[in-house]
C-alpha cells in the first residue's frame, strides 16, 4: 500500500516538474460552470449515467459550452467496470472579447473501463477510455458542410479519500490526472 501511495505522488511530482519546464502562454478567464450528473442504478451490474454541463464566461457574460452526455455501465465485478456513451458538445467560443455568432458541434462516442483498487482508508481508480469525435466544419461566417473526424486515447488516474468513518458518506475528496 505504501509502495502504491508513494508511486502515485512520484507522478504528481514527475509531472509538475516536466510542465514547468516549458515555456507558456497563459490566458486567465473567469468562467462559471455548473454541472447536473445523474446516476440510474437500473439493478447491481447496470447503470446509466446522464450529465448536463454549462460553462458560462462571468466578464464579459458569454456562452462558452455546452454538454450532454448519456452513458450506459456494466460492473463485471467491484474492481472492473465497462462503459459506453454519447456525448454533444456545443462550443460557442473560446475567447469571451470574440463572438462568432454561431456555435460550433461536436458528436463523441467513447468507450471505457475503469479498474478499482482498495487501499486501506483510499480508493485508487484508473479509467483508459476511447472517444471517437466527429467536428462539423467551419469558417469566420458559420457552419460549412462536413465533418472532420478524430480519435482521442486517455487515461485517468484517481485517489479517492472518504471523509469521516461512515461507509457510505456523500463527501469523498478525489484528485484527478487525466
């Protein structure tokens, strides 16, 4: 268990390093998110997962993005989970002084497994995941027709630390590298 804690903050730590040694670019935003996510358990190997996200520019106030996601779940056992989904994204701009007057869509199918391991008091996740995601073509003066197509491979590691001594308590802290 030591031996897995320690590993995990050598890649936190690993990780900084390396992005701090490359020059950037920053651009600071004041953005407003709000996020509804669901989970339907439909019996104890299936669930579906539902999730509406909205991301809001706060000076000046413009539309930034929006999300819909639907997800089906298979639990094969407590520590191996498959999932499988659609997701429309809607991307009005990325830049809050500049408005195109039109959004821009995107389709995303994806597929994943998450693998589950208890540590003592923590939980330690790792999710691989494959998106499929279709772009609708675009210039300065709107939507064009076609699509551009791309694959996206991510991976995302987990350490979830429960709050208190209840099992089932509703506060669990996580940190997140995607």
């Amino acid at each position: 268990m030591k031996k897995n804690i320690l590993l995990f903050f050598f890649i936190i730590l690993s990780n900084c390093i390396l992005m701090a040694q490359t020059e950037k670019n920053v651009d600071h935003q004041s953005l407003l998110w709000t996020r509804y996510y669901n989970q339907l358990e439909l019996n104890a190997k299936w669930s579906i997962h539902s999730e509406f996200d909205n991301r809001v520019f706060v000076n000046p106030i413009v539309q930034n993005l929006f999300v819909a996601r639907v997800q089906g779940r298979y639990k094969i056992s407590e520590q191996v989970e498959l999932g499988s989904g659609f997701a429309y994204f809607s991307v009005a701009t990325q830049n809050p002084d500049i408005d195109s007057g039109f959004n821009k869509p995107e389709y995303r199918i994806q597929q994943d497994a998450t693998l589950k391991q208890n540590l003592g008091k923590t939980n330690l996740n790792q999710r691989f995941q494959i998106e499929e995601r279709f772009f609708q073509h675009f210039d300065k003066e709107g939507l064009t027709s076609g699509t551009a197509f791309f694959w996206r491979f991510r991976y995302r590691i987990q350490e979830i630390i429960p709050f208190g001594k209840r099992k089932n308590n509703i506060l669990k802290p996580s940190f997140t590298m995607n």
